[in-house]
C-alpha cells in the first residue's frame, strides 16, 4: 500500500498555477536575445497578469506566403509587476505600446525564444487591480509546416495550383501565429479582423459582422466577439472555399466548406454534423453557445481534425463523402471523426482541462462520447462492434514501461505534443466506459451533465469530474441516486479514490482467477511485457468486475481493492468468465484448469459468450503468453475456434494475434516457418473468407469485415480471391473511359482488387494515374494504400520520397505511406533505411513529439525481433540531440516492443512447430 501510496504522491498534477520542480526550467539564467537578463526563468506562464479580451487584425498575403499583425490585449493584473510576459515563436514584433489611461507609451521588449516568451517591460509599476491594454505589431511567414497559421495548397483538374492559409493552434501554436498567452488556462474573449482579397474569403469562430473596404482593393471582414475560450481554439482560414448550409432544430446554423470542386461530396457530413449537434444539444442538456458551427475541409491537415469553437477543421478525408465511392468503413470513420470534433464543443472548448496534463479530460471524452452518440444518433453503423478496439490498441503502448498516466507532468511543448496518444484518448475512453458501466449509465451521465454545468467556461483537474460523478450517486434527493447498482461495497462510494488509481499511475491490472470448488481465488499486478519484476511493484488498482458462469447468465459484481481477494459461488461451475464484454481496462489470466474449460466451451458453444467477450479471450491468452503466463501451445488450441467464428470484432481480434506472429519471422527472414504460420491464418479463416460476396450489400460491421477478409485473402495470394480481383482488376481497367457505366466496382471489394492490381508496373502506373487525377478522397486513400502494398520496390521508394517532396502526393500522407511501406514485407528495410535519412526534415515537417512522428517511429520499428537490427535502430536513436528527438518517449517504446519481440521469439521458436499439429487438427475437422 505503501508504494502505491508513493507512486500517486509523485504522480499527482500540480495545483492551478503552481511549477514543478526542476522541470521548464533553463540550467542557466535565462538571457534574452539582446543579452540582457530575461525577467523570467519557468517554462509556464506566471499568474501575475492574466488576459480579459484580444482585438486582433491579421493580413495574410497568399502570394508572398507572409502575414502581418496588430493585437490589443487587455489585462487583468493580479500582482504589482512591471512586466507583461506572454508568448510569441518566430516572428518579428514592433511598435509594443501600453494604453493606460493616462495615456500611450512604448514599451520596452525582450525575447527569450528557448521558451517562445516575450517580456514587455514598463518603467512604471502595473498595479493590482488595474486594468491595462498592450498593443503589439507583428510579422511573420505563413508556416510550412501542419502547425501555426500556415499554407496549403490544392490543384484544380485544370492543373491549376491554388492557395489558402489555415491555422493549427492546439497545443501550443497559436504563439506562431500571434502575441499572446498561449495557455489553455488563460481564458479570453477574442475579436477577429481579416483583411483578404476579394477572390478569396475568410472563416473565423464566429460570424461575420460587417466587411469594410480598405485601400488597394483589400477588404476586411470583422467577426462577432467570441465566448470566453483557449487561445488553442482559436481558428480563421482565408481561402476559395465554398460552402452549404442548415440549421438545426435549435437554431444553429452549420455549413460545411471545401474546395470549389469538391463541395458536391459534402451533402452527408452536413447532415450527420446536423443530427449529432442537435444530439448533443439535448444529451448535455446545455445549448450549444455560438450561433454556428462551420465545418471546414482542408487539403493540407496533419491530423484527423480539430475542434476549434464554431470552426472545427478536417482532413479532406475526414469530411468529404461520395455515396458512389465511398466504403461503409469511410462513412463509419467520418461520422465519428465529426461526433469527436462536436463532442469537443462541451468537453474541451466550454470546459477545459486547467493544463496538459489532464488532456484525457478533453480526448478520452470526445472519443468515448463519438460511440455513445452514434450509437443513439446511427444505430444502423453498430459502433458497438469497433469501440473495443480502442481499448486494445491502449494496451498494446500502456503494457510498456515508458508508457505515462492517463495524467502525467508535462512542460514543455515536445512532452505536450506527447500527449496526444492512445493512452490520452483510446486509455481515456475506455476506463470512462468501465466507471459509466460501474455506475450505470443514468449515473454517469446526470454526473457529466453536472460537471459540464458546474464549470462552464472554466478549467478544471481530474477532481473535479469525480466529485460531480461522486454528488450523483450520493444524491438521495436524485432519481437516479436511487437507482445505482451500489455492488461496490457496503463503504461510501468514493469515486475519486478508485478513479485515481486509473488516472494517475501508468499500466493497467492483470486478474488473475482460480476457481476451487465455489471458491474463486483472486489477485492483481500490473501487466508489463519485461522480464524485470520489480517494475510491477508498488501497484493496486481498485477493479470494478464482473463476472458470469455457466450456470447464470447475470452478470455479477465485485470491486477488488487488495491485492487479492476470495469471493464464493453459490455453486460449483463449469466456467467462470471474467471482465463481460470486457467492459473492464484490465486482462485476465484463468489459472489452474481455467484457460482449458474456456477452450472447451469455445470450441464446442462459442456462442455461450458475446462476441466482444470473445475478442478479449483472444486478445488475453496472446498476451499472456508474451509475459510467460500462458504457454503459445495454449493460445494457438484456443485460436482452432476460429473457424467457426462470425462476428467482426473476434474475427479481426484473431488477425490481430495472429498476424504479427508471422511479421516477426519475416523480419527474420524465417521463409519456411513464415509459410507455414501464413497457411495457419488462411486455413482457420478459409470458410469464412470463401462465403464473402464480392458486392456491396449487408450491414456496416458485414461490409466492414468483407473488406478485410478479401484484403487479407489477395494479400495472403489466396488462391481464388487473386483469380477473382484478376479478373475484376482487368474489367475495371479496360471499361475505364470507355463504357465506365456498364462496369462498377463494389467499394467493398475494391482494395483486394487494387493491390491485386498494384503487383505489376503497368497496374501501379494505372493506378497512379487515377491517383493523381481522382477529386474523390475515399477512393484517392483507397489508390494510395493498394499502392504502398505493391512488392514494386522502386515504386515503393518513389512513394516516400513524393510524399516528403509533396507535390504529387501530399506530405500529409507520409506517415500512412512510411508505415504501410514498413508493414510491406518488400518495403521494410526501405522504410528504416527513409526513417534514418529523411530525419531532420520529418522533425521540420511534423514537429518532435507529434503523433505523426511517433507513429512513423514506431510502425517502422515494431516487428524487428533481432539483436543486431535492435543495435542498429539503437545507434541511430542514440546519435540524436535533444534537439532532434532524443527524448522523444516513442524511442523508448520502439527499444522496449524490439526486446519483448526478441524475448517471445527465443522462447517460442521451438514451440511454433506446433502450427503443423494444429493444422492438420483443423483439416480433419
């Protein structure tokens, strides 16, 4: 109890305001660019000045690709200073005034560009209580990177290449764009001018109010004030957009904006964006607080999407939607993309985490809320057969030692941008689904509805959303006070007490059950993939779980809070499950005769259990075999129940162990055994594989798995799926331009034809071509992918070295087109062999510690299995500067995932041979 208590006492955020030790802080005296003593040595902002209101007026310039500035901020002072330190990156700042009421006067500017601050320094004292304004020009470039106020550009099917400019603020890049105190606790009202040329427009926050004409054919449009809001949220684009518009039930206009040519594909992301405002409107019980909600589609955008208040912004692919071309997989992922982005309009934008270290409390959120509103808003999609997913891919990083709390201390703009990441978002979402499953659903969202009224337009900590949930279930007065399964214990309920035990220590619990008669012993430790033992001690999570047997389908209730624990069955049983429909963050390990009575009921009644309980004994005994629990032998009899299994989330679960297992040999260049465990995978999946119609019809999760099964098949050279997309490649091609009506392509199908396709040169080239020349981003993703699987290596470098360059094919897309490359069994020494050569350009591009940059470090790197590759990747980290990425957490995870690959494959190795055993088991069956 004692380390526990240790581990959350260093793990605790630092009250509002307050520095942690040793950390944003320069080793020496800070000194300003003009040599003189900087007035301030943290990394955060102090309290003593805060902003009440900005009057901002910015002139970009899409032909010389710069920008210039005014910016009136006015202050609150708290404390007696005579400086004013805030933020600004890279840019050239003039004519500093202060306007105090008896009247205008410079003042006088230091630069400290280590921490991005500006110190504006009065030869007057700035007294508490007072307000005051500052006044600031500024100049600077338009960036070319993803991040800042920066340019995209897009090419009309003319050819013609056209500009816009965009912004990109969260998490610290408003400072690039202009003056000002860029902490999300640093709340303001802001006011936007835009001064533009007629053939473009300008989008901000808020509505425009009037446009005013200037000098030299400029026109400047002013915006409504906002509400009270980050400096991260705010958002203008200048541009050629067009747009389309409705209003919801309760007024609020939406319009979603694109390029001229692509605003045909913008007809469902309206309606969906409609019916999920409106959702929200009503769930949250607190009206939506601007007048509109733009959507707007990008063609340069690094991430998915971004929730700026009123102006949410989105890879095109995220937006743009052609009933014709589009798969059920893109109407899934845009309809959440955009539940996400309006889910961020309450949870992040009208209540805001106090710092970055609880950016769970926006993230986590806005991705558990996209699955509980499409569930009511799009039952027809069944996201229910996707959401667990999510808690998978969490497990796969927080199972690491370098993994971080879900609230962790953060400083610096690299440790913030690191943040977001599974455990934020996938980790947030899923312990949020266990504490809502934990108080009933009516609970939780009274207590979310009660957080978001509380602290509206404020900032809050992890406390806050506990007590709010806490009051609930405490509340007699409440309806649903009454109604919440109090199984937890005869104890008060403390929510706060068992959530921080999910929030503020990293990892997560493995349970491990034995059943004894009508005893069932249990116990908890962390599950680490290392074989150093002493890195699980000091951990105790307070579990919430659930359980049924073969003798009752009730699901039963225990809240574990020791190490271990007894509890009694009122009858002997067959089986015991543990974690149902793993709504629980945590695995289980069924000792003794448990895993065997499991496989028993698996392969003779696997419907005894949910699909989703299905999945997660897959996932569970995989994993367990990578820590030594459980051994491969066992994993693979309980994989022979595939066969006969259906539903998607099992299906791809059983890909998603089984697949990796075969990228370790290749890497190993193990050609024989790497045969084999391939022939494992088709063979168990051959039945299911062989009933898949090569159309479009069925429901969403149907289509979804059609799609993978088909890939997979082609991919695996699966003998009459290659036969089949043959054929169907060479139709498609040969009707294209010709009589395309009277051959269509089913979209579902469509990828296992293209890479089928993309195996020859003149079928890469064909599809290059319709790359290059599709307006439709779907079908452009689709083309893009098939070709990056193709085993054409010079095409494959070309792909990477076009995307860096980014004129064919976006940068955007480098990521995606590196890892796919990687996961290429012809590419993968191509994609470490880019990695290490184009590193100080991705650094650039994408920024250290952004997830573009983690991902392509660690898709390049997570099946190497060998010492000497590990030796290599390590000597190429190592010769990093903090500068270039040193530090960066993903290095420390690729270490950790390439020594647990080597561990699994030295104790497993003899063991594989076992596949043959089991496959013959299968034939006889």
């Amino acid at each position: 109890m004692f380390g526990l208590l240790l581990v959350l006492c260093v793990l605790l955020p630092p009250s509002p305001g307050a520095q942690i030790p040793n950390q944003g802080q320069p080793k020496h005296p800070p000194i300003a660019t003009n040599g003189e003593r900087f007035p301030w040595d943290q990394m955060r902002l102090p309290q003593t000045i805060s902003p009440l209101h900005y009057d901002l007026t910015i002139h970009p310039n899409l032909t010389t690709q710069d920008f210039t500035g005014v910016v009136r901020i006015s202050l609150d002072v708290h404390e007696d200073t005579s400086a004013v330190i805030l933020h600004a990156k890279q840019m050239e700042i003039s004519n500093v005034l202060l306007l105090a009421p008896e009247g205008a006067r410079p003042l006088k500017v230091l630069e400290y560009p280590g921490f991005h601050q500006l110190a504006l320094i009065s030869d007057s004292v700035l007294t508490k209580g007072r307000k005051y304004e500052v006044q600031l020009e500024f100049a600077a470039n338009l960036s070319d990177s993803f991040h800042g106020f920066y340019k995209s550009s897009y090419r009309t099917s003319s050819g013609e290449v056209r500009t816009l400019a965009s912004t990109q603020f969260e998490a610290t890049f408003a400072r690039g764009a202009f003056p000002c105190f860029d902490e999300p606790a640093f709340k303001a009202n802001f006011t936007v001018q835009i001064i533009r040329e007629p053939r473009h427009i300008a989008v901000s926050n808020m509505p425009k109010v009037k446009t005013v004409v200037l000098p030299g054919d400029l026109l400047e449009d002013h915006f409504d004030t906002t509400v009270k809001m980050s400096t991260y949220l705010v958002a203008y684009i200048v541009s050629d957009f067009l747009s389309v518009s409705r209003t919801t039930q309760h007024g609020v206009k939406i319009s979603i904006y694109a390029v001229p040519e692509k605003i045909n594909q913008t007809a469902f992301a309206l309606d969906a964006a409609v019916k999920l405002l409106d959702f929200y409107d009503d769930y949250f019980d607190i009206p939506y607080p601007l007048p509109k909600q733009d959507l707007a589609a990008i063609p340069d955008f690094q991430s998915g999407a971004m929730e700026n208040w009123g102006l949410t912004t989105y890879r095109e692919t995220g937006l743009l939607f052609d009933p014709d071309k589009s798969s059920a997989s893109d109407k899934l992922s845009i309809t959440k993309v955009i539940a996400h982005e309006l889910a961020h309009q309450w949870f992040g934008n009208l209540v805001t985490m106090e710092w970055w270290n609880d950016l769970w409390l926006n993230e986590g959120f806005a991705k558990f809320m996209e699955f509980i509103s499409l569930d009511i808003t799009y039952p027809e999609l069944h996201v229910d057969d996707f959401f667990l997913n999510k808690c998978f891919e969490a497990m796969e990083v927080d199972s690491l030692s370098s993994s971080h709390p879900v609230s962790t201390p953060v400083e610096n703009p690299t440790q913030i941008q690191e943040m977001f990441d599974d455990v934020s978002y996938d980790k947030g979402a899923c312990i949020l689904n266990m504490l809502r499953d934990f108080l009933t659903p009516e609970a939780f969202e009274i207590g979310i509805i009660r957080y978001l009224k509380r602290y509206s337009y404020q900032n809050t900590v992890n406390s806050h959303l506990w007590e709010s949930l806490t009051d609930v279930s405490d509340d007699s007065s409440c309806d649903v006070g009454t109604h919440v399964q109090k199984w937890y214990s005869d104890d008060e309920l403390d929510v706060r007490a068992i959530m921080d035990t999910w929030t503020l220590q990293e990892g997560f619990p493995l349970v491990t059950v034995e059943v004894k008669g009508r005893e069932v012993r249990l116990s908890q430790e962390r599950f680490l993939r290392t074989d150093d033992h002493s890195l699980t001690e000091g951990f105790l999570w307070q579990i919430p779980l659930t359980y049924m047997t073969s003798a009752s389908n009730t699901i039963h209730r225990f809240l574990l809070k020791t190490k271990s624990d007894v509890l009694y069955l009122p009858e002997e049983v067959e089986w015991v499950k543990f974690n149902v429909n793993m709504s629980g963050y945590y695995m289980v390990h069924y000792a003794g005769d448990g895993w065997n009575s499991i496989i028993k009921l698996l392969q003779h009644n696997h419907k005894a259990l949910s699909g989703n309980d299905r999945a997660s004994l897959i996932q569970n005994v995989f994993q367990l075999v990578s820590v030594g629990k459980v051994s491969l032998d066992t994993a693979l009899e309980l994989s022979l129940y595939l066969s006969n299994e259906t539903e998607i989330m099992a299906v791809t679960r059983g890909f998603g162990e089984l697949v990796p297992l075969y990228k370790l040999m290749e890497k190993r260049d193990m050609t024989v055994l790497e045969k084999q465990m391939k022939g494992y995978i088709v063979e168990l999946f051959r039945d299911l594989i062989d009933q898949q119609q090569w159309s479009d019809s069925g429901s969403v999760s149907e289509r979804v798995l059609r799609s993978y099964l088909l890939l997979f098949a082609c991919f695996m050279n699966y003998e009459p799926c290659v036969r089949k997309a043959i054929q169907l490649f060479s139709q498609w091609k040969e009707s294209d331009g010709i009589l395309p009506h009277l051959f269509s392509l089913p979209v579902d199908v469509s990828m296992a034809v293209f890479v089928i396709g993309a195996r020859t040169p003149e079928g890469w080239d064909f599809l290059f071509e319709k790359y290059r020349n599709s307006l439709q981003m779907s079908l452009k993703s689709r083309y893009k992918s098939a070709m990056a699987i193709s085993p054409l290596q010079d095409k494959l470098q070309w792909m990477m070295e076009q995307s860096l360059h980014g004129e064919v094919m976006k940068t955007q897309d480098l990521p995606d087109v590196v890892v796919s490359v990687a996961k290429n069994p012809r590419g993968y020494k191509l994609a470490w062999d880019f990695l290490r050569a184009s590193w100080v350009t991705l650094v650039k591009k994408f920024d250290l510690g952004s997830n573009a940059l983690s991902y392509m470090v660690t898709g390049v790197t997570n099946q190497y299995s060998t010492r000497e590759m590990l030796q290599e990747i390590r000597s190429f980290f190592d010769s990093l500067t903090e500068e270039t990425g040193s530090q960066m957490r993903c290095i420390q995870q690729t270490y950790e995932t390439i020594e647990d690959n080597i561990r699994w494959t030295d104790t497993n190795l003899p063991l594989l041979q076992s596949c043959q055993e089991i496959l013959r088991k299968i034939s006889d069956e």
